[in-house]
C-alpha cells in the first residue's frame, strides 16, 4: 500500500518524519518531566509529537517492507525499526498520564497525588531515553544498510 508518490519510495519520506518527531518528543518528555511548569504550557505538544511520530510508525514500517522487496533484505535494521513501536506507545501512555496526572494535581492542590505524578515522570523519562537509544539503533543500521558499502569503498 505505502510503495511509492510520483516514483519516490514512501519509506525515506514517512521515516525522516518519525526522525525529527519523536526525538522531539523525547527531548520534550524529558523537560516536561524535569520542570513541572512546563507541564501545562507545552505537555499537549508533547503528546501530540509523540502521538504523530507512534501513528506513523506503522506507515514507516509497512514503506519499509514495501522498499524492501524492490531492493533487498535490510537485514537487523528491518527488525529494530519493528521493535521501535514497543518504545515509542510506552513513552505516548507516559506522557499523556504525566499531562493528566498534572493537571489532576493543579485542581486538587500539589499534596496530594505528588508522589504518583513524580513516580511517572521519572518512568517518562526511562521510557524517553530506551526510546532515543532504539531511536538512533534503528537510524544507524539503515544508514549502513544504504551507505555502508558505498562509502566504505570510497577511501
């Protein structure tokens, strides 16, 4: 389904969108978690980053087995950008509790559910680092899968 637009692969096009959004996301959970202040003003950009980048994900995947079939098994990276989904949905269902729980915290006073909010944060930014280490994992082996043997050669 997702080949090819006006005889370019999807792939390259759909994946460079999932590379500036979700380290944006990441970098965003990341402040949000450390700066609570921020939460209200920017935690639903936040969300929305890392809900666009995990929506395209399948996009990104599926172009890639479709590019896959014209030009060749990418080998390990066809199976880390697989697994980058189980990264990125975690860190989603974190932010969008760490947003909700901040928002449930400034109606009812900062005592109370604190510690939750806290404890959340600190799992956002677990599941923000995991995510940014698949992030570049998944980059790297498809850089080398296309680059690796062209410019290794070259020298």
């Amino acid at each position: 389904m997702f080949d090819l637009i006006n005889g370019v692969p999807w792939h390259p096009l759909v994946v460079h969108a999932v590379v500036v959004l979700l380290p944006l996301a990441i970098l965003g959970t990341i402040l949000i978690a450390a700066r609570p202040p921020w939460r209200a003003t920017y935690g639903p950009l936040v969300v929305l980053l890392a809900a666009a980048a995990t929506v395209l994900m399948p996009v990104a995947t599926s172009s890639g087995e479709s590019l896959e079939r014209r030009v060749g098994d990418p080998g390990q990276h066809a199976r880390l950008g697989d697994q980058l989904i189980w990264f990125s949905l975690p860190l989603l269902v974190l932010i969008i509790a760490l947003v909700v729980l901040d928002r449930r915290d400034g109606r009812r006073g900062a005592s109370k559910g604190h510690a939750l909010t806290t404890a959340v944060a600190a799992l956002a930014v677990v599941a923000a680092v995991a995510s940014g280490v698949q992030v570049y994992r998944v980059g790297d082996s498809g850089a080398r899968a296309v680059w690796g043997d062209r410019v290794g050669a070259s020298h």
